[in-house]
C-alpha cells in the first residue's frame, strides 16, 4: 500500500472532512489503523512525530504514539466487559476521568449512523474493527456551523495534547444528529508514576509500626472507653485498626522498592488517580483556543461541558457487592445512622483532605455544642425556677403597686397601669438573670477552647493523612491562573502591544508559570474593580441598613395604626413584633442568595490569578455581606431600639406624629430574644429543607425533562443499562464547600455572639447540626459528581474567621449583659441605694415623674378612660422629677449606672480575653503524642532508608565478588543481570517479613 504523504495520526471521531478509511498491513494481532493525509495542529513542544510510512506503536514512550481503534458496541467483546462500568471497553483499564460535551449537527446524512451503532475510539494497542459507515465507499460529515466547527478542531487538538502527555483516551462516536458525548480518560502507570513524583504525593512505604497509646493509665482508659464507644462506629475497615501506620514518603521513580507495590492498578487510590489526570488536564494547553491554558478555560469558553471523575459504582445498588460509595451511603449518609461517629478517614480517602477536613471540623464543632447545650438549658432552667422570687418582677405584678405610665403614642393612647405588662417582665427573667452573666463567661471560653481543640485535631488528622510535610512551595506549585485572568491578560497585550508582543504570546510554552512584568495585571488594570467592590458593598451595606429602617417604620406605623381600634388595641406590641421579624426573616432569606450572587461577581470583576485567591476573595466579601445582613436586625434591637426615643413632652418623631418606638416595660431583652430565635430558626429551617433539599430535586427533574424532551438524546437500550459516567452526569455539579462553611460560621456568630440573650441557642444549633451532618453527606454522596481530591492541611480563611468572631463575641456580650438587659441597674440599686441591701424598690427607682399638663397641644389621650384623674405619668428612665431645679435633666444616678456600665464592659472583656489566652496557652497547638511520633517517624524512616539503601547495595555487589577479575564476561553479564531479579526477590521478603515497630 502506498503510504506517501500519509501519517498515522490520533483519529478523532466527526472531524470537519471527508475521510477514507484503508486498511494497513496487519499484525499478528490483526491491528487496523486508520491514515488521513493533512498536518495536526501544533501540540506542545518535544513532542516527536511519527514519519510518513510510520505504524503508531502502542508500547511506545510517548503519549502521541498511542493508536485510536475503533470498537463496535454492537458486537461487545464479552459479557464481563458489559458488566464493567467504571473502565474501558476492554474491561481492563479504569476510568480516572471524564469530560463530557454536547454537540449539534446540521444536515446530517441518513445513514450516517443510529442510536444502535453506538461506536467508541479507544487509544490503545489491541485488536480493533472498523467502524460501520452508512455505506460502502468514504464518510460523509454534515456540515457544521463555524462555531461547532471551532470547537470541534480545539476539542481534538486538546484531546490529542492529552494523549501526547502520556494518556489513553475512549470517547463516542458523534453518531446521532445531536447529543452528550464522554470522553473518558485513564491514566497508565507510567503516568501515574510520573505525576506522582512530581506532585510530591506521599504513599505508604514497606515499612509499618505500632503507635503507642501513652502509658498504662492512658491505654486502660482508651480501651475502656473504645469498649464503650462500640456501637457508636461505624463499620468501616479504617476503623478496625487505627493502631497500625505505614512510614510515608512521597513518591521516586527512583526509589520504587521502598514501596509496597503489590499490583499497579491499585497502588494509587481511586481518588488519587483522578486527582493526578485533574492536574494533567489544567495544565494542558489548547493553541487553537488562543493560547487556552487547562481544562477550566476550555469549559468556561464552552468547548467542553463537564469533567469530572467518577463514583465508586452505585451506592444503592442490590447485592452484596460493596464499594466505597456504598460504604459511606449505609454507614454515614442516611439519618438513621445519626448517632453514629463519622468514619472521617474513609470520607479523606472518597473525596480528599479538603471536604474530609471539612466534616472533622463540623463533627467537632457539634460535639463542642453538647456541653454549651447543657449549661444553656441549665440556665433556662435556674430562670424557670427562681421566676417567682424575682423581686423586680413581683412588683411589676402587683396591681396594688399603682404606676400609671404615660401614654405609648400620641392622642389614641391612654394612660395604663404599669402591671399589665407583668406577663412580658415575668418572661424576660427566663433569660434575664445573673446566670446569663456567668453563661457568657464560659461561651466565650467555650469558644477558645473550640477553636484549640480543632487545631489539636488538625494536626492529629495531618499526622495521620500525611499532610504535616506540605510546603508552601508544593502548594504553590499545584495553583495554576484561572481563565478570567488569562483572557484579561491577554486582552491587555492585545490592546496595548505591538505584533510582537502577540507573537511572543503564541511562542509562550504551556507549562511556563513566569510571566513578564509586562504580562502581568497592575493596580491600574485592576483599578476599576476595586473601585466598583467598594462602591458595590458600600450600597449593599446602606441597602440592609435601609431595609432594617423600613422595618422600623412599619412597627412604628403599625403600632400606631393598630391602637386606634379598641379591640387590636391590647395585642399591639406583640403583634407588630412577630410580624416584623418574619418581615425580617424573609428579607434576611432573600438578601442571602443575592448577597452570594453579588460576592461571585464582584470577586470575578477583580480578575485574582489563583483559584485559592479567589475563594478566599470571595468568602471574605460574602460573609461581610451576609454577616451585615444576617445581624443588622438584632443590632438595632441590642443596642439602639429605645435608645432616642425622647421623654414625654419632648420625644422624637421619625416622622410626622410617629414616634420611634420604646422598649418593653421589662426591657429589650425578651424582644431580643425572641429575634434572635425566630431569624436563628427560621434560617436553619428554611435553607436546610426548601434551599438544601428542594432546590437539588427540583434542578435535578428540570434536566431531566429537558433531556427527555430533546430530540435525538434519547436511546431506548442505552437508557434501560446506563453507564456510570451517564449517572453521574445526571447529578448536580460540585461548587465548592462555601455555602457549608458560611452557613455554619453563621450559625457560630448566632450561638456565641447573642448567648447572654438567648442561652438556647447551642440546643437549637445542635439540633440543626445532627441533621445537617447526615444532610451535607447524602447530598456529597448521593446527589452532587465526585469532587476533585484536593490536598490541603487545613481549612483555611475559615478559621481566622471563627477566631474573629470570638474575639468580637466577648465585646457583644459584654454590651449585651451592660447596655440591654437590667443585670448592671440593679447591681448599682443593690448596693448603692437599697435601704435593706435587696432589691425592693427597684421598679420604683427605675421610673422617672412626668406632669402631664406639660405633655405638648395635641399629644394628650382624647376621651381617656382611666379610672382616677392622673397628674403625674411614669416612664422608665434616670430623670430629675418636675418639682426639681433642673426638672427631666439625667439623675445621679444615670450617670452612676452609666459608669458602672462602662467599667463592667472594661472588666468583663480583659477578663474573658486574659482566661482566653490563659487557656490558648495551656492547651498546646499540637499534641504531645503527635509531636513525640513525628520525630520518631523521621528516625524510624532514616533507618529504614538506610537498610533498604545497603540491602540494595549488598544484592548488586554480591555478582561482582563472587566473579574473579578477568573470568568469563558472559558468567559476569548473567551475574549482573540477575541483580535486578534478587533486588525484586528482597524487595518481596522485606515486604513479607516487614516486622512492626513500637513507637
């Protein structure tokens, strides 16, 4: 056969021509190779090419070498192959990948293909068949429009990059008139080898130890309380022996016998695999997508719609057949297994160190809550049970005590008696009380103490993950620039530079990281977005702002609309306050989605150049917009609502006839309370059900229905069998931990941040944080794509956020205890002008005279129906009385509690700080045990480096000796050559008899 002008190239299925296919000589495997004359677009430099004439062999070296057979799905190679769902078609090499995209034909040929032909081209070296074409002679593509036809082109270009960098690809055939394609992807051995060592992945080596539990006090009291912790664990294989640990070291070719290799295959786990191809895929380059660099650029130009590795099989699946997923399906993502211990190794191993890190953390932090919840409910419980020794509000109660208070609003409001509002002071003592003060001391500590116990556990998990050798450098090495900002820079040399410049641009290598100074977005680039991220969140920040003042003014209004009618007129305080925190709450609700929405885009707008500098961008934007959102209505209840209201005769109007509206008779607490309750559970409630539950199922059926209702994407025999790669596409797309974490960091600032007002609020967190476990792992396991495995030693921006928050905590409180409640006037009252040291009289001193016939034109009761004829009104503030010389000026003793305020906030928070770093500094950041093993795991892998090192030495030595010098060359050749078989022989006896070490 005449092969002039002809090269073996990596055939890709739909290319935009003509094709012929001719048959080749064939082997003894009866291989058949498709030639098509033309040139292949430009791959990455060093790439070698086969020459005309020039079969492509499958055990070359190089990725360009590998051939693309065809397969004919109608004809399966056997029964076994069907069965296999997570490999190729020949049933032997696994999926680590998937990248799918949908395509569009127009002016298809009849015969062209059918949904029964369904034909896959598989880059290997074996047997393959030619594909059945609509007809005898060449095949006749539709044509394309010139968008479908660009990205076909830089599909195949990127496909066969990949395949150059040393990947093995199997995709469909583009057979219908429109559909989804897959194009899977398996990484060989020498791949993995080869991106493992440079990636610095750590594997277990040969050698094993024990790890010592401490003394002998400490091990009784582990396997007591492991006996008595039995049926809380999980039933996983992590869990039956966590005693035992392999000495790790990160991945040499040159080193392969230090490490366990008992088969290729399943050296490196599923996750692993996937994580080494994800890294391949951003940093193979496109020429054809302008210089595209990664997979990310390629799916956010829309040339590809989806990659992602795939699920361990189906975690529903009957039988007895167990995979992972199944695993953490039956032991960790169902509700009835709420009570169950986490298996959080097993979670590291599925999904990587960054979702593992993620659930340690939300498991520590609810079992952090079970103490807070039980002091919390132990206060409620003191308040319940002293409610009827309450002095304060006894005489609050007793009608014989006759405090007529002024009016609440002008004209329609009448006098009152300061004891119908008995319900509502009896109800603030539940959570006013002097117990609340010694509740916030031990949340603030609570909160410290948290925090050092995660960083405890943090470091016990990358002790035994292996995550204590990671380096800046290595992590530095994995980040690569997003899309955005490559577009932008490019966009700016485009503008800015000569020819030159854009040639410079095309000669740029794919894997060159160092970009000129010139190549580089500026202050000034970057300029206008900074300037729209600071107007933008200062207009959301003054949006909440004004939206919290609407709600003002609707109680305000309401409150007054509502007293003009007799019958509304004796529920008009509780009325306006549930309605307007639902009206808060809904508000709270909607803001949250927009706010995230808003942080996306204005951290996009910004261009950050790693995908760890955008995340952390965009956390810090969301939750200042969130938080702002989330806590402006409780603000303005703590610490400003009856704050300006004014004194009869003189108060202050928002608008006209409007009053601003005052506190309760027993104080703001109780309405603070029930605020902070309402939007607490109202949040958790309503995100984890309708926005965590509903929405997925609602996305989910959506897609399904437009993939049933589109034409040409349905197959009657693929859809009855689907494979798992069309599962999982079928799921929701992994989109980051963000929305966990922020809503757990809210529900934090919840549970420390208003704690003296509400002290069950650890229970309700709790609650929500038992079922929010079990939600977050069906939702990773069942509904959401595998995740990339990401190596990571800690949570991140996340914990300078929780540590913040509790620092803010101890000045919230603080204000809370000083400011909102009465626990500071009736200290002062106690012992500075209590006649009997009690609290007797305190009612009456907190109540200031007014003469009512100084009350303004137009503001007295019309057709008051007040039993006696009132000369003096009571309102609740520190006032001189009438008959004074400075009458309505601030008391003594407003300026007495006012300091005593002052100087409780001063020494309430340089306590809590001094016992808060009091206990940061007796509790160290990393273990003892752990410190103690890592040391002695340097040692023990010295040693076993330098005995494996001699015993390698010692197997190519003994050859030489035994030969005298000048013998016969082929008995020394033999020698040496068997050197390689005894160090495999050494390598399989230190592997059998790899005895364990006491650490």
């Amino acid at each position: 056969m005449a092969t002039s002008g002809l090269r073996d190239i990596p055939l890709l299925p739909g290319s935009p021509r003509r094709l012929s296919p001719r048959t080749v000589a064939r082997g003894s495997h009866a291989q058949q190779y498709l030639k098509v004359p033309g040139a292949w677009a430009p791959g990455p430099q060093g790439s070698s090419r086969p020459g005309p004439g020039q079969t492509l062999g499958a055990e070359s070296s190089c990725g360009g070498s590998v051939i693309n057979n065809y397969l004919d799905a109608n004809e399966p190679a056997s029964s076994e192959a069907r069965l296999s769902r997570m490999h190729f078609h020949d049933n032997r090499r696994k999926v680590d990948y998937v990248l799918a995209y949908h395509y569009r034909k127009r002016g298809a040929h009849p015969g062209q293909g059918s949904p029964g032909h369904s034909l896959a081209i598989v880059s290997n070296g074996e047997t393959g068949k030619e594909p059945h074409a609509g007809g005898p002679g060449d095949i006749e593509l539709g044509p394309l429009d010139a968008l479908e036809e660009e990205r076909k082109e830089q599909r195949e270009e990127f496909e066969h990059n990949l395949m150059e960098a040393g990947l093995e690809l199997e995709k469909d055939l583009e057979s219908k008139s429109q559909g989804s394609v897959f194009v899977r992807i398996h990484a060989p051995w020498q791949v993995l080898a080869r991106e493992a060592e440079f990636l610095k992945i750590k594997v277990p080596t040969k050698k094993m130890y024990e790890i010592k539990a401490g003394g002998s006090i400490a091990k009784t009291f582990n396997a007591i309380l492991q006996k008595l912790s039995s049926p809380l664990q999980p039933r996983v294989p992590e869990h039956s022996n966590n005693r035992m640990k392999n000495l790790s070291y990160p991945f040499s070719r040159e080193k392969m016998y230090l490490y366990n290799i008992q088969e290729k295959d399943t050296f490196f786990d599923n996750a692993t695999r996937s994580r080494i191809v994800h890294e391949i895929l951003k940093r193979t380059a496109c020429s054809r997508a302008n210089n595209t660099m990664g997979i990310n650029s390629l799916i956010a130009n829309n040339i590809y719609e989806a990659a992602y590795p795939l699920h361990d099989g189906e975690y529903d699946s009957p039988g007895d057949d167990m995979n992972d997923r199944k695993l953490l399906y039956q032991e960790w993502a169902r509700y009835g297994v709420f009570y169950k211990f986490q298996p959080i190794d097993l979670i590291r191993k599925y999904f990587g160190e960054k979702i593992g890190l993620y659930f340690a953390w939300l498991g520590l932090y609810t079992s952090f809550l079970i103490p807070s919840s039980v002091i919390g409910v132990i206060v409620f419980l003191y308040g319940c049970a002293t409610i009827e020794e309450d002095i304060p509000s006894k005489e609050m109660c007793d009608q014989q005590n006759a405090f007529t208070m002024c009016p609440l609003c002008d004209k329609s409001c009448d006098y009152w008696n300061l004891s119908s509002a008995c319900g509502t002071a009896r109800a603030s003592h539940l959570f006013d009380n002097p117990a609340t003060v010694f509740f916030s001391i031990f949340m603030a500590l609570w909160a410290t103490m948290f925090l050092e116990n995660w960083k405890r556990l943090q470091m016990r998990l990358g002790y035994f993950w292996d995550l204590t050798g990671i380096e800046e450098e290595e992590e530095r090495a994995q980040e690569h620039s997003r899309p955005e900002y490559e577009s932008k820079v490019r966009e700016k040399m485009l503008k800015e530079s000569d020819k030159s410049v854009v040639q410079k641009l095309d000669a740029n290598t794919a894997g060159s990281e160092d970009e000129d100074d010139e190549d580089k977005l500026t202050w000034k680039d970057r300029f206008p977005g900074y300037l729209m991220n600071f107007a933008s969140i200062l207009f959301m920040i003054a949006l909440t702002f004004s939206i919290v003042f609407g709600v003002i003014v609707y109680r305000i209004t309401t409150a007054a609309a509502l007293s003009l009618n007799k019958a509304t007129r004796s529920n008009v305080r509780v009325t306006v306050t549930a309605t307007a925190v639902i009206i808060n709450l809904v508000v709270i609700l909607i803001l949250d989605e927009i706010y995230g929405a808003v942080a996306k885009w204005l951290t996009k707008i910004e261009v950050p150049k790693t995908e760890q500098t955008f995340e952390e961008r965009l956390i810090l934007k969301a939750f200042l917009l969130k938080f702002v959102n989330a806590y402006s209505p409780i603000f303005y209840v703590a610490f400003f609502k009856g704050r300006f209201v004014g004194r009869p005769g003189s108060y202050v109007y928002v608008f006209d006839g409007y009053r601003m509206e005052e506190c309760a008779p027993g104080g703001c607490l109780m309405e603070l309370c029930i605020q902070l309750s309402i939007i607490m559970l109202g949040k958790q409630l309503i995100q984890n059900n309708i926005f965590e539950i509903g929405v997925p199922k609602l996305k989910k059926l959506f897609r399904k229905l437009k993939d049933e209702t589109e034409p040409g994407e349905t197959d009657s025999a693929h859809s009855k069998h689907p494979e798992q790669w069309d599962l999982d596409y079928s799921l929701e797309p992994y989109t980051g931990l963000t929305p966990e974490y922020m809503e757990m960091i809210i529900q934090f600032g919840f549970v420390t941040l208003f704690v003296a007002s509400f002290p069950l609020a650890p229970v309700f967190a709790l609650l929500n944080n038992v079922i929010e476990v079990r939600l977050d792992a069906k939702k990773f396991v069942t509904e959401l794509r595998r995740p990339d495995a990401v190596r990571t030693k800690d949570i991140g921006i996340w914990f300078d956020i929780l540590s913040g928050i509790g620092k803010f905590s101890v000045i919230i409180n603080a204000f809370v205890i000083a400011v909102t409640s009465d626990f500071i006037p009736r200290l002062v009252y106690q012992y500075s002008y209590s006649h009997n040291g009690t609290l007797h009289g305190f009612v009456n001193h907190t109540l200031s005279f007014f003469n009512v016939s100084q009350l303004k034109e137009g503001t007295q009761p019309e057709n008051s129906q007040f039993d006696q004829e009132v000369q003096f009104c009571r309102f609740k503030d520190y006032r001189e009385p009438p008959w004074a010389p400075n009458p309505y000026e601030f008391s003594k003793q407003y300026w007495s509690v006012l300091s005593a305020r002052l100087a409780f906030v001063i020494i309430f928070q340089n306590l809590v700080m001094f016992l808060s770093v009091l206990v940061d500094w007796m509790i160290p950041d990393i273990p003892t045990d752990i410190s103690d093993q890592i040391k002695k795991e340097k040692s023990l892998l010295v040693d076993f480096f330098l005995k494996e090192e001699h015993g390698k030495l010692k197997v190519t030595d003994e050859p030489a000796q035994r030969s005298p010098g000048g013998r016969d060359r082929s008995r020394g050749s033999r020698a040496a050559s068997s050197a390689p078989s005894g160090r495999s022989q050494l390598s399989s006896r230190a592997s059998s008899g790899s005895q364990h070490t006491n650490v």
